[in-house]
C-alpha cells in the first residue's frame, strides 16, 4: 500500500498557532469585567496627556537635543545615568539654560523614560519617539515619573534611612487620602494619618531572633540592654514636607497655606494605582500569588483572553522589574511551553520589559523568541514578525513548540503543527531540524512518528529521529 500523502509533499506556510489559543470548554468563558471610569470630574484623556506634555516640556527638550547632538556616543561619565560635565555644559551652552538646569531636566528625562541609558551612552526611549503622536505614551511616562517621585527629589540631608524608606512605604494611603478627599485636605491631618500608616508597618515588621537555641533548663543568659530604634525617634514632619514637595515637583499636588491638593494629573494617577490594586484583587484564576511558573502552567488551559487577563492581575501585585525577572526565569526552563506563555506575558507588560528582553538576545534558548517580542514591540505585524528570523532560528523555534505540543497537546495539533513549519518538503524539515541541534529534537520526531497517519511518513521521521540519536 503506497502513502496517499507524497513524501515530498509541498507543506502548507500557515502561522503557529499559541498553544493557549486552542479551543477550551465553554465553561472556562467568564464575564468580562467593565471598563472601570475615572472619578466624575476627571478631565478627557488628550487633556490629561496635554498636562503632562506641558509639564515634561523640558525634560523633553533635553531628551531631543541629546538625541540629535550625541546620537548614540557617550552622555555620562559613570556609567550610572549621571551626565558628564562636558555634556552638560554643551547643552546648556546650545539650550541657553545652566548646566544645573540641564542635569534637572535629564534626570527627569530618565524617569520619564524619554531617555534609556546603557553603560556610557544613551538613546531616545520609545516614548519620545511616540511623543507627539501617542497620548499613552505620554501618560505612561508621567506615571513612570509619578512613580519615582522620591528619587526626582533629594531627601533632606542628615535623616535616617529607614524612617525614609517608611514614610515612601506610607505614602500611598496618604495619597489615596487626597485622591478620596477631592480636594484640600490640612497637612496636618495628613501627618496624623503619616503617622499611624508608620506605626503600622512598624507594628507588622515581623523580627525573628537569630542565634543558637538554647536546651530546656538551660540557664538564660543575660539579656543584651535594647538597641535603640534610630527611625522610630526620627520626627515625620520634615519628612512629610519632602514627601509633598517632591510630589509636587513632578506636577502631582501642589501645596500651600498649611494644605495639599492633588492635581488633574496625580488624581488620575492616583486612580491608576487604585484600579490596578482592584484588577489584582480579582484574580481571574485565583494564581496571584503564585510565582510565575506556577501561574503560567495555570494560564495554560485558558483562553487567550483569559490568559492576558491573568497575566494582567499577576503584574499589578507585584513590582515590574521582579515580575519581569521572573517571567525570563520560567522561560529559561526546560519546559517549552512556559516559555512561550513567558512571553507571552511579557508583552502584557509591554515597553517596561524591553531592556530584559534586549539582554536575552543572545540567548540560544531564548533568542527567537526574544526576536519575536522586540519586532513586535518596534511595531511589526504579529502576522510578520517571523521574518526576524533566520532560517535556523526559525527551525529551531519550530521544534521548541512542537516539544510544547508534544508535552502538552495532542497527537491533531502536533500534525497539523508540521504544517508551519518554513520548509517546502518534509525532507528539507527533516534535515534541518537534525542540523539545528535542539535538546528535545529526538523526542519530539519520534512523537510526530506516532502521531502522524501516514506510514511512509512516519517511517521517515522515525529513521530521522534515530539518526539524531546515534549521532549519524
């Protein structure tokens, strides 16, 4: 009996579907959650993002000027975003402002994400680049300032860093405070409030002695005289002041006659935060507080939607920087398929992850995929994304999902997945996917061998599958 499929069958070029699009029970459909409203009050969008142009009007002055006077070439001098003093005194020269001016609107620029240093240079962020066209880009950069409010402006010298790190700990209720109050409230009712919010995190630090443990019976030894608290002696007040002057610094409240009001811009910020912390709370899955590995393998019998909506309650509970770092991690591992939803992931988190992924370029596990993302990102059609891609890097994306499937899916879907692949003719498949040196390549053919009807073919792979094996 002859195969009714030639083997040197032309293969039908489709895009790859992602595992987690493939179609699951009805029951796993929820209702969608409405559109949360700003605040009655909250001015359009396109006003929102004309506030904040206007405030970051400077900072994105700089940001041009570095762009078109240094190009990529060296901005600072150590390595840590400070900007030489060479530069600084050009564009003050060329800007006609002071060099102390200058370093101001850089680093607001930084925080903004208008500028992104690496080592000694620096380039124009994506949001400058979107600056005049895209009122998201726009409010994502002022929130990104808003978010670093107590790095835009110094501390007062000569205070404890631990009441410091507690009064940024605290902040947020006060600001919620003023966001609820929606309008001005006493400075003096917000040091109570201050006050009680520090006492609490104090009261919920949790210090566990160290040391050996002693047997029962053992004659104690005589307790250490208490070392003195320096934070819990530290007066809140002057640190309260430097809190509403930096807020207000970046344009999110202003201050006066012994009273602080939020701002359009820091209201709507401040509703943000709020909304994130209630997406958070109403996990989709229930995998919130699960790490990202565990979470992914959840998000793996949801549907696309679903998924992102997980992903979505999963990032606003925990810091971006960690959340990327541990996205990357579950993808670094050996199974394939959670190195997909990783990335998956990962563009929910959007522009905030670019310089992670960027460092995974190079990458051998990670690199295609990684590619993918970075096309995407730089505004590529999903569609056509893959042509980033070498041949090679290609091929070995192929036999990475097709490990997924194999792990995760069944026998149809991984059929129907020889069908993405870029190669013409199975034996060109066959000969790439041995030359491409995939861990998982042999698993992965004699899989296909099973799973596939056609005898002949099935023969082919299998023969493919012990050459890989023996080294032949």
């Amino acid at each position: 009996m002859t195969s009714r499929i030639p083997r040197d069958s032309r293969l039908r070029l489709v895009r790859p579907r992602p595992l987690a699009a493939a179609p699951q029970a009805m029951t796993q459909r929820r209702p969608r959650r409405a559109a949360p409203r700003p605040p009655e009050g909250t001015p359009a969008r396109s006003e929102l993002a004309r506030m904040a142009r206007a405030g970051l009007a400077d900072a994105a002055r700089v940001a041009r000027w570095a762009d078109s006077a240094l190009g990529r070439g060296s901005a600072t001098a150590d390595g840590k975003a400070t900007l030489s003093d060479a530069t600084a005194e050009r564009a003050a020269r060329e800007l006609g402002l002071t060099p102390a001016e200058v370093r101001a609107d850089w680093d607001t620029a930084r925080l903004a994400g208008l500028v992104e240093v690496h080592g000694d240079s620096a380039r124009p962020g994506w949001r400058l680049r979107a600056w005049n066209r895209d009122d998201s880009a726009v409010l994502r950069g002022w929130v990104a300032l808003f978010d670093a409010w107590s790095l835009a402006y110094p501390e007062p010298a000569g205070q404890e860093p631990a009441a410091v790190a507690e009064v940024i700990s605290a902040m947020p209720q006060v600001l919620s405070v003023l966001q609820l109050s929606a309008g001005p409230v006493p400075v003096a009712q917000l040091l109570d409030l201050l006050e009680q919010r520090v006492t609490e995190l104090r009261t919920e630090r949790c210090e566990v002695p160290y040391g050996p443990r002693l047997e029962p019976g053992t004659p104690q030894p005589p307790e250490a005289a208490p070392v003195p608290d320096a934070a819990a002696d530290t007066p809140l007040a002057p640190l309260l002041d430097w809190a509403l002057h930096a807020l207000a610094s970046v344009g999110a409240l202003t201050c006066g006659d012994g009273h602080a009001t939020l701002t359009p811009l820091g209201s709507w910020a401040v509703w943000v935060k709020l909304e994130q912390i209630c997406v958070a709370a109403q996990s989709p899955a229930g995998n919130i507080e699960q790490p990202a590995e565990d979470m992914l393998r959840g998000c793996a019998r949801l549907r696309p939607n679903a998924a992102r909506a997980e992903y979505r309650a999963w990032l606003a509970a925990r810091p971006v920087g960690s959340a990327v770092t541990e996205l990357i991690d579950a993808a670094r591992g050996e199974d394939a398929l959670l190195r997909g939803l990783a990335f998956d992931a990962l563009r929910v988190v959007g522009a905030p992850a670019e310089p992670d992924v960027r460092a995974v370029v190079d990458e051998p596990t990670l690199r295609p995929y990684a590619l993918l993302w970075l096309a995407e990102h730089d505004g590529a059609d999903p569609e056509d994304a893959h042509h980033v891609l070498t041949r090679r890097e290609a091929t070995w994306l192929w036999v990475d999902t097709a490990a997924a499937v194999a792990d995760h899916g069944e026998a149809p879907l991984l059929v129907r997945h020889l069908e993405s692949a870029v190669q013409p003719t199975v034996p060109a498949l066959l000969d790439e996917v041995r030359a491409v040196g995939h861990p998982r390549t042999v698993q992965v053919l004699v899989a296909l061998a099973a799973a596939h009807p056609d005898p002949a073919l099935a023969k082919a792979v299998r023969r493919a599958a012990f050459q890989v094996h023996t080294g032949g």
